[in-house]
C-alpha cells in the first residue's frame, strides 16, 4: 500500500468483501447507493432484505472502496465506505435472469442465443461510487477486482437508459468493452428504461 502523505486525507482502497463484512456494514453500503442513484432516503429499508439474501446465492462476490485511518491502517467494522460493488452467478430460477430472457426474445434474439449467453454467466448486481469520490477511476477498479478471476464466460448488468449515455456509469461500461444485449428495457414493476450489457470474460 501507497504510504499516506501528512496532511492529506488518505486515498480510498479497493478491498474485498465477506458475507460477514457486508452484512456488518450494510447500512454504510445502502447509504452509498442510495446517494450514487439519487433514490429517496428509506429506499434502504426495503433494499436491505434483498442485499442480504442476495449474499447467499452461489458465486456471490463483492469489493468495495474505503478510506484508510490517517496512519493508512483500514478496519473494515468502521472505515468509510465510498463505494461498492457485487454480484454472483446468474441462474434460470433467478427474477433478473428471467426478465432479461424475455427481453432478448423479445428484442429478436434467437432462442438458442439466448440460452448460451445465459447458461453461463456473472450477474454484476450492484456498482456504485459516492458522487464525492467519483473522477478517481475508484468505479474501474471495482470492475476489475470483482471480474478479475471469475470462472463465468460472460458478464451482464443493468443500468438506466440514459441519453447519448452521457454519464460516468456508461462511459466506465464502454470503457471496459460492454456491449449491447438488450436497449431500452422495462423490468417488471419499473417505468423506467434500463439498457442490458454484456462482455465475454475474462477481461
């Protein structure tokens, strides 16, 4: 590790997470993702549940950046959270891998298309950096860490439509070689358009 300047508020580090360790600093988690997607405050509380049972399903992996004490010493009960990042592998019996099945069939993917992108491949669930520390490539790196040694062909995620994708979150996803799977997509019990991307792995 990097040795901390005086009078410099350290860096943030990339460091992976447990089960234990997550679900110890869920809150810190939510609240960053809740701020990073501009959610109203008390999305949390009906997130949580699912990001813990999402801790249980196989392949389930996470990192998350946080900010060393002024010594560079980090302790995971309390560092500051700055951004986070999991997922796991994808199944049939899954909700997300059923919607975007239907939305490739629907979008003209083949049949047997379909089926072989999705017979093997990682489920990135959540990314998010805080707005304060984004600009620094933290988003890159969490990439990076989490697919690194995945056994998966492929990597999917969902993220907002949003236009000319003229944001930090689609310009990280072109970056890295993200491709389009499915545009414009509305998941069940959603109004808003999501676009589905993918890459062959490794990276």
């Amino acid at each position: 590790m990097t040795a901390v300047k005086p009078n410099h508020t350290p860096a943030p580090v990339v460091v992976d997470l447990s089960v234990t360790a997550l679900r110890s600093r869920l809150h810190d988690a939510l609240a960053v993702y809740v701020t990073a997607m501009d959610y109203p405050r008390g999305t949390e509380q009906y997130r949580a549940p699912m990001w813990t049972e999402h801790t249980t399903r196989s392949g389930w992996q996470a990192v998350a950046a946080v900010v060393p004490d002024d010594s560079g010493h980090i302790d995971l009960r309390s560092a500051p959270i700055v951004a986070i990042a999991y997922g796991y592998r994808g199944a049939a019996h899954q909700w997300w891998h059923q919607q975007v099945h239907s939305g490739m069939r629907r979008s003209g993917w083949p049949e047997h298309s379909a089926r072989d992108l999705l017979s093997d491949y990682f489920e990135l669930t959540e990314l998010h950096v805080h707005p304060a520390a984004q600009g620094r490539g933290i988003g890159s790196t969490l990439l990076t860490r989490l697919l690194q040694d995945r056994p998966e062909r492929a990597v999917l995620l969902s993220t907002p439509e949003v236009e000319r994708e003229e944001n930090r979150a689609w310009r990280l996803y072109r970056r890295q070689g993200f491709t389009d799977v499915v545009r414009d997509f509305v998941f069940a019990g959603d109004t808003r358009p999501f676009a589905i991307l993918g890459r062959r792995l490794p990276m």
